[in-house]
C-alpha cells in the first residue's frame, strides 16, 4: 500500500488491494504457504472503506427531500432505527449525529451520521468491541470529558460506554438488566437520553411475552449515568388493540423523543406499519418512578 497518498479514492484503496493480493499469491506458490488471516483483513478493510462516505444535498431542496438511501453493500437492505441527537461540545458548538444499523439482508453494521447543516452529511462505520450490537444511542454531551454511549452488547441487557473518539467504543459496563413483566426477555434504548434537572431521562423497549414491544423510562444520574437513580415499574407506552397488526405484530417503538415545556412528546412506530405521537407530563413521569434507595 506504499503507492496510496495520505488522501486515497475507494477505487485506489480497491487497486492497492488487488496490487497485494496478487504479490501474495505470487510468494503463496514460490514457498507453498496459505495465508487465511491477510486475506480477512483485507475483506474487512475493503468492508469498512465502502461504509464510508458523503451525501450531499443542495440547501434549497426541502428537508423531507433530504434522504439517505442505500448507497453500499452493507446497507442494501435497509438502514434501520437511526437515533438522532443534537450533540453540544465543550465549546458550545453544535453538531448533530445518528447512531444506526446497516442491514445487508444477513449481517447488520452499526454505523454513524454527522451533520451540522442538514445538507451534507458524513458516514462513517461504529467500531471496537463494543459496536457489536444494534440499537446504540449517543449522550447530547460529553461526561467528564468523553462521548458516552448506551448499548445492549450482548442482545439482553443495558450497557454504558465512554470513549475519546465517537467512532470507537471499547469496554461496556452493564447499566441495567430486564427485571419486570413487558421486559422479561431483553431491554434497549429508545433512543439518546434526555437531560433534565433531575437526572438522564432514558427511554427503554422492553420485550416481553408474546414478543410485545414496549415504551419505558429509567432516571440515571447526571454526573454518573452509570448510577439508576429510578425506574417505571410501568411502561409508557403500549401497543393497543388497533396497533398490534403489521409487518411486525404487537409491537410499538421509538427512537427518541423531545422535551417541551412541561411535556415529553414521544413519536413511536405501531408493528413496522404506521407511526404516531404520545405526549406526556414529564413531572407526572418522575412522580411515577420508584426510586432505587441503593444508589
């Protein structure tokens, strides 16, 4: 890969790759080798590289004109669940990223979106061994110095994870397990948290008898999200008799939500076939949450 310069174009990184392979075979069959492990990395390089790239859009074209389509292999069929948050830096400056799933039809690829304009907008791949599962939702801000993510690594629980970088995520720690009736089987995000004077407001999916989706919330602290200061024993959210037919049966889903004035307004998906808005009193939320006394 000698002859890439700092800045390389898919199709150089593609030649680059095809240069190597045919060095490799040519020593494979001057000393008789197999060389499995070079030839998987560079698959998965090849992988990453075409997971990475711009979409522009130009500024008079309306927003809901503004769509991201599969542009890749891993993303053919579909790009799913994307959790939208508007993220402040130290500096006051606003940038706005969306953790979502690539699905190729087989395996799926946590991938993020950047934007500051709603114009043009950055794709790049979610990496580390904690960017292994769907459903990962960014913190609007830095804790203690680190982007903070919330995940569900291992297809149950509810984990947290800080990291320098936003694309790479390393070390999650559990955060919270399925405890009550609708969450039984496994429990993730509603999308990213939502700041509040009394806490991380996080809104959950829960999975329970009958594969019913449901719509929760838990409290995590401030300055540690890693402590659950409260939980709803209750979800918020269920799909009701006229929401539980669809592409996908008895189910309701959300990817975030927004505070306003005194209310949460939560817009959620009925069974993959129709969407709708709920609204809520946020303090009536609170008031409804059994405070966890350990923490």
């Amino acid at each position: 890969f000698d002859n890439l310069l700092d800045e390389f174009t898919y199709d150089e990184l593609v030649e680059s790759i095809e240069r190597f392979k045919k060095k490799k075979s040519k020593k494979k069959k001057k000393i008789g080798t197999s060389a499995p492990r070079y030839l998987q990395a560079l698959e998965i390089l090849e992988w990453l590289a075409v997971s990475t790239y711009s979409v522009e859009f130009k500024p008079d074209l309306p927003l809901s004109g503004r769509v991201i389509f599969p542009l890749s292999i891993n993303d053919r069929k579909g790009l799913e669940d994307a959790r939208f948050v508007r993220f402040t830096n130290s500096d006051s400056k606003v940038k706005y990223y969306a953790t979502y799933t690539a699905y190729n039809g087989i395996t799926i690829l946590p991938q993020l979106i950047e934007t500051e304009d709603f114009c043009s907008f950055k794709i790049s791949t979610l990496n580390g061994s904690g960017s292994q599962n769907k459903g990962m939702a960014l913190f609007p801000e830095k804790i203690n110095g680190k982007y903070a993510m919330i995940s569900r690594n291992d297809n149950e629980n509810l984990f947290i994870m800080y990291s320098d970088d936003v694309r790479f995520w390393e070390r999650p720690k559990l955060l919270k397990e399925p405890e009550v009736y609708w969450e039984f089987f496994q429990i993730g995000n509603s999308g990213p948290p939502l700041k509040t004077k009394k806490g991380w407001l996080l809104l959950t999916h829960g999975v329970g008898p009958v594969r019913t989706y449901c719509v929760g919330a838990i409290l995590l602290d401030l300055k540690n999200p890693e402590k659950v200061l409260g939980v709803l024993e209750e979800p918020l959210i269920v799909p009701e008799e006229n929401e539980r037919d669809g592409y996908v049966p008895n189910v309701v889903y959300s990817c975030g939500a927004i505070i306003h004035k005194a209310c949460l307004i939560v817009p959620y998906a009925m069974s993959d076939t129709r969407s709708g808005i709920a609204k809520f009193n946020l303090e009536q939320i609170f008031e409804n949450m059994k405070l966890l006394e350990n923490q």
